[in-house]
C-alpha cells in the first residue's frame, strides 16, 4: 500500500458509521475531513450537536458470543473499534445486553475524534454528492439524510430512493414510577436484575391493549407510505395483529417472576436504565407512533407507571436507505462511481452496531482504495460478512433492511445441535477473522487502542 498523503478523505456525517469509517482511516495515517450539519441543521430526530448520537435507544442489544449481534460486537473489537470500545468504556446495567450511558457515549466518541491531529470537522451540511477525485468519499448521512443529498443519491443512482419508517420509544424519569409495584429483574435471573419490570394481570392487560387498539396516532403525510422495519414495529401495530401479539413480544413475561408474590404475571412492560444514574428508562419494545396526548394517556394504564412523567415521547420518522444489491458491490462501492463508498443504515442495515459496522468496512476500504492497495471484502463465515452478503447478494424485488442474524449466515455443512449453534457460528468466524486479518497485511493489534 502506498504512503498516505497530506490530502484529506472526506466523509459525508457524522453518525455511528461515519464515525466509525474516520476512526479506521485515522488509524492508518490518513487524514480525514469529516462533515457533519450539526448543530446548524437537525433532523427531526436529532437534538444533540454531538457526533454519534444515539437516537432511538441507548441499547446495543445483546452481548454474548452466542448472539449474532454480540458477535458482531466481537468482531468489531478485534478490528479496534472506536465505538465499541467507547460502548464498553460507558456502559450502563442491562442484563446480557450492552446498554449506555447515552449523552458520555456521544462526549467520548466526539472527544476521541476532534482530538486528533488528523482529523478537520466541517460543521455544515452537504447538498451534493462531491465529484470523483484523487481519494474516496464516503456517504454515511444515514437514515434522515437530508433531502438535498437524498435528491443527489437519486439522481446518481438512477432510481427513487426507498423509505420505510422506524418509531422511537418513550423514555420515562425513573423517579416518577411507583416503585411499590415495580420490581427489578432479568429475565430468569436469580435476586435483582438490570431491568425495572411494571407487572400487569389478565384484567389489566385486556384493558390495556384496549386502550392501545383504539388510541390515535399520527397520521402520515400524503405522500408517505407506511413501510415498517419487522424489527422494530410501533407496538399499536403488533397490537393490532391479535390480543396475545404482545404477550409473547415486548411484553412477554416468561422468566420475569415477581419476587414479591414469587408468581408470572401474565404480562409485563420493561423498562431499561438510560444512565448510569439510573435516573431515566426506555420502555422496551414500546415504540410507537400514537399521539403525545394519547402516549401519557394510555401508558399511565400500565401498573407503577400511573403519574409516569416523560423525559421524551415517542414518535416516527422516515428512514432511507438504497437498494444495494443492484446499486453497491461487496466493498461498499457504487458500482457506477467506484471511488464513492456508502456506509450506516443509509446502505441497507438496521441497528446502532450494524451501521457501525458497515462505516468500519467502508473506512478499511477506503484507506486501501486512497492507498492503491486491493480492497477487501470479510469472510462470508463471519457477521461482518453476512451483512455484506446481505447487501449484495439479496434479491433486489424482496429486498428490506435487516439486523445481523445468523439467517444470514451460510448454511451449515454439517449436523450442529442448536443449543450449540451460535457457540459453534462464533468460533467459526472468530477463527475466519482473525486469518483475515493476518492476509490483509495490516497491523490491527499492534496499533493503538481506540479511545485516546
């Protein structure tokens, strides 16, 4: 690989990917230009001027190796993962899963960055695509790209961009639950848990998805169209598939005994620490679409949320993403513009780490393209790879974002039993990964940590 220069690789937001892709190109020599429209211009969804901010959740979801997502994480870390080494730096109580300290998680990853010599943060938002040049761009404007830039991404890859939309949960102050009838614990953990649990009986349940049923929501504009992630449907929209939908979903109380009673409920609603304070929570699984009136109206049904006060209320918002199986090659390169990379949900992934994962790869190719090194693409075998194998190698008529699972993996070759399997996926690609990184010549665990 040739020696970097003292010109810049631009990087197209600020977001979790890219980041991420700024993280990975700092880390071989090159100097990056990393812009980001904030604070001069929020999306409907952002409020905080500081880079990577958490938007929907403070949850990375699971963390153990048997997950597909907690081997996502895995694999990120062996890579020198900014963010992952940041999650992990302000973590917050969550059970088996990574949660964090939302607004010290957004501070460290934004000190880490504008702290380095390398890297020059433009604070002004990008109308066009920048034309081809001498190095990569990489686009990583996310789920609310803006509609300028979105309007340029049309225009380039010759088709109407695609839109679905994503609802963002509640967060309730932790001191307004009455905590008489809240208790805490993880499912089927023994003593207390990470996790505030409001139980609710069969009469309060039926009366609660009554209420839910009939609650009003936000209409959509016009010109939308309600397209919802599976993943991550507003719970009035589960309840609307039938009385028991959320009793075996967000509300499922398997594993969650009240240590009072030593009873089930027949159904609970959890809520999620959002600081390390303790002092607000996310309801989980529980975003919605419902109006502010009808949001406070009908959760303060649920049991110890009577005189729940609201740090935030749910609501909707568009997502964007392109159809990357025609549009995008395994390297996260537009197949009409090579020396353009697209990373974040913007490519067709859902969820905090998976666009982190993706601004990962976008910024190891990028530093090889700047480089005139061969750009790479992960072992199929791994999550990092399963996700690239998702983007590209998916039908283009059924295709629709998804998370890292490990349907997404190859097909087994040999008989596993299943309570083995995500074990088994794990040291299979763990072992991939690691010979990967030995091929590709660079110095991954000689370099220096993540966080400065």
């Amino acid at each position: 690989m040739n020696q970097p220069t003292s010109e810049a690789i631009a990087i197209i937001g600020g977001g979790l990917a890219g980041c991420e892709a700024a993280w990975q190109l700092l880390r071989r020599g090159w100097r990056v230009r990393l812009f980001e429209m904030k604070p001069g211009q929020y999306s409907p969804a952002h409020h905080s001027p500081q880079l990577a901010e958490l938007v929907c959740s403070n949850s990375f979801r699971a963390n153990g190796l048997g997950s597909a997502v907690g081997l996502l994480k895995e694999e990120m870390r062996r890579c020198q993962s900014l963010l992952m080494a940041v999650a992990d730096e302000t973590a917050v109580p969550a059970g088996k899963a990574l949660a964090v300290d939302r607004e010290q998680f957004a501070a460290r990853v934004t000190a880490s960055l504008i702290d380095h010599p390398g890297l020059e943060l433009i604070r002004q938002e990008v109308r066009a695509i920048p034309p081809p040049g001498s190095l990569p761009t990489i686009l990583a404007t996310g789920p609310l790209t803006t509609a300028h830039l979105a309007d340029a991404l049309a225009e380039l890859t010759g088709r109407e961009r695609l839109a679905f939309y994503d609802a963002i949960a509640p967060i309730v102050y932790t001191d307004s639950l009455d905590m008489a009838l809240v208790y805490r614990k993880s499912r089927y953990d023994d003593g207390p848990g990470d996790y505030l649990n409001c139980p609710l009986d069969r009469e309060q349940y039926h009366r609660f998805i009554e209420a839910l049923a009939a609650g009003r929501c936000m209409p959509l504009k016009p010109f939308e169209e309600a397209k919802y992630f599976e993943g991550c449907l507003p719970v009035e929209v589960l309840c609307g598939r039938g009385e028991e939908t959320l009793r075996f979903g967000p509300m499922k109380p398997v594993g969650l005994a009240d240590p009072k009673s030593g009873r089930e409920p027949h159904a609970v609603v959890q809520l999620r620490f959002e600081n390390r304070q303790e002092s607000t929570c996310n309801m989980v699984g529980f975003q919605t679409k419902l109006t502010y009136p009808e949001q406070q109206r009908i959760f303060r049904m649920i049991p110890g949320m009577e005189r729940a006060e609201f740090a935030r209320l749910g609501s909707i918002h568009r997502n964007t993403f392109v159809l990357a199986p025609e549009l995008l090659t395994p390297t996260l390169q537009f197949r009409t513009r090579p020396d353009l990379l697209l990373a974040g949900q913007l490519s067709g992934v859902e969820g905090y780490v998976e666009s982190a994962a993706m601004g990962l790869l976008a910024g190891i190719n990028a530093a090889r393209l700047a480089g005139g090194a061969e750009v790479v693409v992960p072992p199929a075998t791994t999550a990092l790879g399963a996700l690239v194998r998702h983007l590209t190698d998916s039908d283009p008529h059924s295709f629709q974002p998804s998370n890292i699972n490990f349907g997404l993996f190859p097909p087994w070759t040999r008989k596993v039993q299943k309570k083995f399997r995500g074990e088994e996926r794990a040291k299979i690609a763990l072992a991939a990964l690691s010979t990967w990184q030995a091929e590709l010549a660079e110095p991954f665990s000689s370099l220096p940590g993540c966080v400065q």
